[in-house]
C-alpha cells in the first residue's frame, strides 16, 4: 500500500512541476502581432518626440522570403510569421520588427543570424549606430529594432509585455 501511494505522489509531484516550468515567457507573447505591436507602441515608455514624429508616419507590412534578406539581414531564416513596422517616408533610420519563431527552434541561433547579420546602414543615404540594434525575445517572439532614438524605450516596453 505504502509502495503504490508513493508512486502515485511521484506522479503527482512529476506532473506539478512540469506544469509549473512551462511559463509565458517561455511560450513566448499570445495573440498576433500587429496587437502586440501596438501594445508596444501604447508604452509610457517612448518620448513624446517618438509619439508625435515617428509613430503616424509608420506602417507596417510582412516580411516574406523575398523581402526578408533587407529587414532581417539574412534569407532562408525559418520562422513562422513576421512583420515589420518602419517609416512610410524616410526622415530617419527606423524599423521594428517581430519575428515569431517555429516550434521547437532554436531562439539564441535565431537571434544571433539576424544580429550578426542585419544590415545597420540599409537605408539610402542614412543608417544607425550599430549600438542602438536590439536583437531580444520572450519566448518564440524575437525582435529587431534598429533606431538611433527610443530603441531602449522600444526594448523596455517589448519587456514589459512579459509581466
């Protein structure tokens, strides 16, 4: 009796803490992400300059294979879905973007292509500081922001999302 109640709490205590590991940021962000996008652009965290300047002059489109190369730095990435939000006119360099990764890839790779990759001077005629790349992720949802202005506010209010 003893032998079967102990394998029934083993059990148990297997169960409990597999439930427990498996966090949000590790699943990474739910919902699509253009939400996810405007969550980010919604922060107290940016400047009133990036509200009022940069943000009504941003849209945002998908990144596909034959685009992907320009915003991500490099073709053939695997991910599941991505989108990228950069000027409609360019007055200064500035993209972000979201990258959600297949299940089961390996993030730190994923991460490390595109920044050892991603071009910082892309732009005709402008480029910003290679200090001012963010490359980070909750989860299976990476991004990109490359901007000489709020990109730590950027970064800052992507993080917040994970609480």
């Amino acid at each position: 009796m003893k032998k079967i109640f102990l394998v029934l709490l083993a059990v148990t205590l297997l169960f409990s803490v597999s439930a427990c590991s498996n966090t949000g940021s590790e699943q990474g962000l739910e919902g699509d992400l253009e939400s996810i996008l405007e969550k980010i652009y919604e922060s107290d965290e940016l400047s009133g300059d990036f509200k009022e300047y940069t943000l009504p002059g941003l849209i945002t489109s998908e990144i596909t294979e034959e685009n992907c190369e320009y915003h991500l730095g490099k073709s053939g990435l695997e991910y599941e879905e991505a989108i990228v939000s950069e000027p409609e006119m360019m007055g200064s360099p500035y993209a972000l973007c979201l990258v959600r990764a297949k299940e089961g890839a390996d993030i730190e790779k994923l991460k490390s292509e595109i920044k050892e990759n991603v071009n910082p001077n892309k732009w005709v005629c402008v480029g910003v500081d290679p200090s001012n790349i963010i490359v980070d992720n909750i989860g299976d949802l990476v991004i990109l922001i490359m901007s000489d202005t709020d990109a730590q506010a950027l970064h800052s209010a992507f993080l917040a999302l994970a609480k």
